[in-house]
C-alpha cells in the first residue's frame, strides 16, 4: 500500500511563505514524476508544479517566480516552497506522486490535501 502525508499547511499573510511537505511511505514501485495540485473553492484541481526524478521542473505562469517544487529521492518526499504568497493562492494544495511498477505500468497516488489560506 502507498501512503502520502501532507503537512505545512496553514494560514499567512500576503508575503509571507509557506513550505509543504509531501512524505511517501509503503511504495512498491519506484517514484517517477511528483506533482503539486491547488483546488479552490468552485475551481477546477490545478497542476502548480512538476518534477521528475532528475530534478526537472515545470510550472505555470501563475506561480513561476515565487513557488519552487523540489525533491529527496532517499526520503521519497516532494517539497513546496511558496513566497510572496497572494490572497489569490489561497486554496487546498494535494500532492500527486507517480509510481513505476517492475511490470512497467504505472499509475498516481494522491495526497489527503493540506488548506493553504492567504489573508490579512
């Protein structure tokens, strides 16, 4: 079984930083790409930020400057650091994580989502 625990979650003000943390435990396969997700109240789940085992990483233009993915291969953990937070950020952030079997197929594993809210 795989398990993904979330933390670092919480309330900021605009400006301020958080960090979120994505640990992955019980993994059979190994872990490929590893994803961060943001869900706003009425809005469709957002990809915010990608990287692959080799540290490769992608994000959109809503975030690219301020948010930074990044990853412990021996800790199986993806991180999120989020600066210059703004109200607009405010949302449930999940982590996705993808995991590679030995017969070759693969498949995502969801976090249980941490609230992230920006306010003054």
């Amino acid at each position: 079984q795989v398990q993904l625990v979330e933390s670092g979650g919480g309330l900021v003000q605009p400006g301020g930083s958080l960090r979120l943390s994505c640990a992955a435990s019980g993994t059979i396969g190994s872990i490929n790409t590893m994803h961060w997700y943001r869900q706003a109240p009425g809005k469709e789940r957002d990809l915010v930020a990608s990287i692959t085992r080799g540290g490769s990483t992608n994000y959109p233009d809503s975030v690219k400057g301020r948010f930074t993915i990044s990853r412990d291969n021996a800790k199986n953990t993806v991180y999120l650091q989020m600066n210059s937070l703004k109200p607009e950020d405010t949302a449930v952030y999940y982590c996705n994580v993808e995991l590679i079997y030995r017969s070759g197929s693969s498949r995502g594993y969801w976090g249980q989502g941490t609230q992230v809210t920006v306010s003054s």
